[in-house]
C-alpha cells in the first residue's frame, strides 16, 4: 500500500470487526492491539493483522475471557493458547446450559407454571383438587412446603412423603376436606364444632387475633371423635384428633397446648424443628417450645 494509497482506517476496521472505535482505543490502552503510528495524511496505517488481531480479542473478551487474560493469552505458545481455548470452550459451555435453564424457567413464570418444588412434590399439589381440595387449599399447602423445603431441606422429603401418604387413608383425607370446607360454613353449624383455630396461649383464636399482626403462631385442631363421614360399611367411625402448629416468626416460640374435652393426651408424629422429635408425648394444658419456622403435628391417644 503506497503512502497515499487506501488504508484500513479506524473506522473502517471498526466496522469490519464489530465494535466500536471506543473499544479500540481501549485494547490500544491496554496494550492488547498495537497502534500503528500515522502515515503523511494523519492516518493511522491498520493492516489486515491488525483486523485479524482484533477479531481474535473481541471473541475472547465476549466469550468472557478478562482481558488481562487476553493479554497473557497473545503472548502464550500456539500450545498454550489451545489448552486456553479448551477451558474457555468447557466454561462457555456450562453457561449456555445455565442460560438454556434460566430461559425454560422465564417462559414457565410468563405461563404461569414456574416450578418452586420438586416435580413429585408439584405433582401431588396438581392432584389435590381430584381429591376435592378447593383452590384455596392447595395454595396453601403449596406455600406450606416451599417454606418447609427452604428452611429444612434434609428432612422435608421425608415429611413431604408422610402428609402424602396420611391422604391415602380415607379417614385421615376426609379430615383435611372437613377443615378445608369449615371456612364457608355458617359459624353455627354444628360441623364448626369438630375444628378450631388456636392461639398459643391455648385458647381458640378470636377475631381480633386475626388482625394482630404481630402474632407469627396459629394452631389448627381437627377433632376425629366422632367422624360424620361413615365407614366403608355405613358404620360411624372414630379416630385420633390432630393438632398442628405452624409457627412463622424466626425465634422460637412457647405455646400451650389447650386444656378441654378435645384431647388430653397425645404425641408428636411429625415436626420441623429437631428439638422435638416425633414420639414426644405432650400433654393438655403443657406449655411446649417449638422452634423457628416450623410445623409440628400432635395426635391424640
């Protein structure tokens, strides 16, 4: 190329590689591209190594190389600058497989599917309303097992599959649909009286304890003595009551357990909080400590 012939100017190469003249000034900055010196014109001379020098940055830097690696990688052996690739290769390929996943999550939350549980845990939810779970039910048993999978993750598929399996058992189901459709009945239907919200004081939640937000602990107690849905043979059945607490703050909490004609005696059969284990035999009127962020289970004798 003669001195006034045509030469690759900045802009030019700018455009053939890419980027901007911004980003050349950089690489120049940083010693990554040399810069030519001006010819009799003012121009910078840029050659066509310079332009394959340059392609050769903009894909490391976009597939995410530092450009402090660059730098070293310009002046490493064809050996090294090939082991280099196969890293950077290897790296590129882990992140596609995490954008690929982050986009399959992105379109289930624009369908209204993103998945917050484990696919059996899903799973079961979806087949709630079969069993005759309202609406309302399953988000609440959904928002019950995100918080128990966050918060106890080692022991919450146990747990999981022992509330699953409690719903194969006709009587203990029909106690979960009784509870579920005791919220739309008449305060002075008769069915009211076989369930009840606790407070942790022991007695039954008012009103007023609904509005107190302060107040993180709810007890929920379904009585199984005697049952109004009939045995398989038209017989009346009777069976243990249950009492759950749920308790939402994150400190522990001392509740007491309420002293009536409900139940006088019972046991733990499943619990969050490892302090109190299932088999602790909790009686009537005892106070008790649950833990941070738990849910524990009794059942009567």
């Amino acid at each position: 190329m003669g001195e006034h012939g045509e030469v690759i100017t900045i802009g030019r190469l700018a455009r053939y590689a890419g980027v901007s003249i911004k980003t050349i000034r950089v690489y120049h900055d940083k010693g990554l591209l040399p810069e030519p010196g001006r010819d009799s014109s003012g121009y910078r001379r840029y050659t066509a190594q310079h332009a394959i020098d340059l392609i050769k940055i903009r894909t490391l830097a976009e597939a995410g190389v530092p450009l402090a690696r660059v730098r070293e990688l310009r002046a490493a052996s064809d050996e090294n600058f090939q082991k280099a690739l196969h890293h950077v290769d290897t790296d590129l390929t882990a992140r596609i497989r995490g954008l690929r996943e982050t986009q399959r999550r992105l379109r289930r939350l624009a369908a209204g599917r993103l998945q917050m549980l484990l696919p059996e845990v899903s799973s079961h939810l979806d087949q709630l309303p079969e069993l005759g779970f309202s609406p309302r039910w399953v988000a609440l048993e959904t928002d019950l097992w995100i918080l128990v999978f966050a918060t106890h993750p080692d022991t919450a598929i146990e747990l999981f599959h022992d509330q699953a399996q409690a719903l194969t058992d006709p009587v203990l189901r029909q106690l979960y649909l009784d509870y579920d459709r005791a919220r739309d009945l008449d305060p002075h239907d008769p069915r009211v009286d076989d369930l009840a919200w606790l407070h942790p004081s022991g007695r039954e939640m008012t009103n007023s304890d609904w509005e107190d937000h302060d107040l993180r602990a709810v007890g929920m107690f379904v009585s199984g003595a005697p049952l109004r849905q009939p045995g398989p043979h038209g017989g009346q059945l009777v069976d243990a009551s249950f009492l759950t607490w749920f308790n939402a703050s994150a400190e522990p909490l001392d509740i007491v357990l309420p002293e009536n004609d409900w139940a006088q005696r019972g046991f733990v059969v499943l619990s969050t909080d490892a302090a109190l284990g299932v088999g602790t035999p909790p009686a009537a009127g005892q106070s008790i400590t649950i833990g941070p962020r738990t849910v524990v289970v009794m059942r009567s004798t």
